[in-house]
DNA sequence: CTGAATCCCTGCCGATACTG
DNA sequence: CAGTATCGGCAGGGATTCAG
C-alpha cells in the first residue's frame, strides 16, 4: 500500500496545479475539459475513435449537427491537438479527419465518463443491467 | 485477450446509447458530463474529495467563487447525486456538505481527466516530468 | 465537397444587495 | 452562518446564406 496525502480513495497527483483556487487554463482538468468542451464534441470524438472520417460522412452520422457547429468542432479539436487535418490534392476537395495520438487517448478518458453515468443513471428496464458497464464488451 | 467491436483501442461498450446520433440527456458521457457541467464544478468537488467541507470552507478555499455560483454547483451536485447536504439543529445554522458514494466515484474519473491534460501539456521546465501522472503520489 | 460569414436568441456567470 | 434575488454582459450554438 502506498501512503496518500489524505485518507480519501483516488486522490489526485501531489502537483501544484492540484491546489490551483480558481479554474486557470493551466490545470491538466481544465485542459481536457476544454478539449471536450461544448455540445456535440464527444459525439464527434465518438465517430472519429471509430476510424477516419470526411466532413460528409460526420455530417452523415450526425445528422442534427449545424455545419457551423460542426466545423467549430473540428477546429477545436484540431487546436486541442486531438485531431488531424487531412486535405487530399485534386478536385472534388477531399478531406480526412482522424484522431492524433492523444486524440486516441481520449478512449479511456470517455470511458471513464461513460462508466460513471451508466453507473448512476441505470439504464432500468429492470432486467439486464449487467452488461451495460462491461469494459470492452 | 477479449474481442472488439472495432480494432481501436478503448472502444465503447456496445450499448445502445453508443450509437446515438445527437447528444442525449440518456447518454452515459452527457450524463457525466452534465455532473461537471460548468465553471467552478470540478474545483468544489475536488474540495470535497479532501473531505466534508462547511458553506464557508469552501468559500474560503475558493474565494473567488461567488455565492451565487457556489449555491449553484451545490444544488446542481446534489441534484445529480454527487453530493448531500446535511443540516445540523440549532443556532447559528449548521451545514456540512459530503460526497456521496457516487461522488467518491468521480474521483478515478477526475484522475482520467487529468492524466489526459497532464500528458497534453508538459509541466515542461524540462526536468522532472515523471512525476506529474503519477497515480496516487 | 468542404467549409466560412452572418444573425439572433438563449443561458451562463459575475457583482451586488438582501434575508432566515 | 448560509444562503436567495436581481440584473447585465458575454459567449455558445442553431438556421441560413455564401464561397473556394
């Protein structure tokens, strides 16, 4: 067993930025919230961890999804350094969006978010509830 | 070695909720997410995850978080069952604030959240950056 | 096909003042 | 001590239109 700063289970990492008294930009947790923050952002992460994707076929998948919002998203993500921008030369324009590496690291990170709201909110037809929180499945 | 929906890593469990086309408040991650939803929310439960913590605790420790605010993320966290609030008889009035069961679960999810954001930016002096993802310290 | 520009409306949050 | 009431500024995001 190793030794924790306080009592409490899955206490945070002893950084300075742990004790950080209002929401600076600097905080690892306000970094990624940034990243996934805004509607629809973990929807386009979403599509994105499930292989390369043009704008169409996210416009596609997302149907309800303003081409404003959509290509706020897309910038976003690619200023948070989640996803790359692909442009292939030649006419029609063709573009490819994938997750960069770290975009990749945001699985765990969305699973965790997953497993907790599937833990809190039971998905409650009161029968099969066992299988709503299997990791991988 | 388990078998996958798709060959990425960390994929999603294969729930209905996982290939919804718009962001639902049935979503596990929306549910989540809407836990933490806006500014202040993760630093009040990273309080509470150091332990029960009165009004003015936390005002104290946050002291540039407003009533109004403050109240807000109170009210937001016990609605979502993240915290409870419970009053003590007597005069002056007495009000200790405490996580919940639910709420000691968000604290691996914050840890996701801010290996994530630790990974992204480097602390980057340059020399000790072995130390930040640590899990526990 | 892949976006950018504009408009408008709503909801957040900060400051201040007041109450049980 | 522990909040609520009210107001104003600003940013988020949806619909539509235009452009490379």
């Amino acid at each position: 067993m190793t030794h924790r700063t306080v009592g409490h289970p899955a206490g945070l990492p002893d950084d300075p930025r742990a004790h950080v008294t209002a929401p600076t930009p600097d905080c690892p947790v306000e970094i990624t919230l940034a990243a996934l923050h805004g509607r629809w952002t973990t929807l386009v992460i979403r599509e994105l961890l499930r292989g390369d994707r043009s704008y169409s076929d996210l416009r596609a998948a997302l149907p309800r999804l303003s081409d404003k919002v959509l290509s706020d998203r897309l910038a976003q993500l690619v200023e948070a350094g989640v996803v790359e921008r692909n442009r292939r030369p030649g006419w029609p324009p063709r573009v490819r969006y994938a997750l960069t590496p770290n975009g990749h690291r945001l699985g765990p990170v969305l699973q965790a978010l997953w497993d907790w709201g599937a833990r809190t909110s039971p998905p409650d037809t009161g029968a099969e509830s066992s299988r709503a929180t299997d990791p991988v499945h």
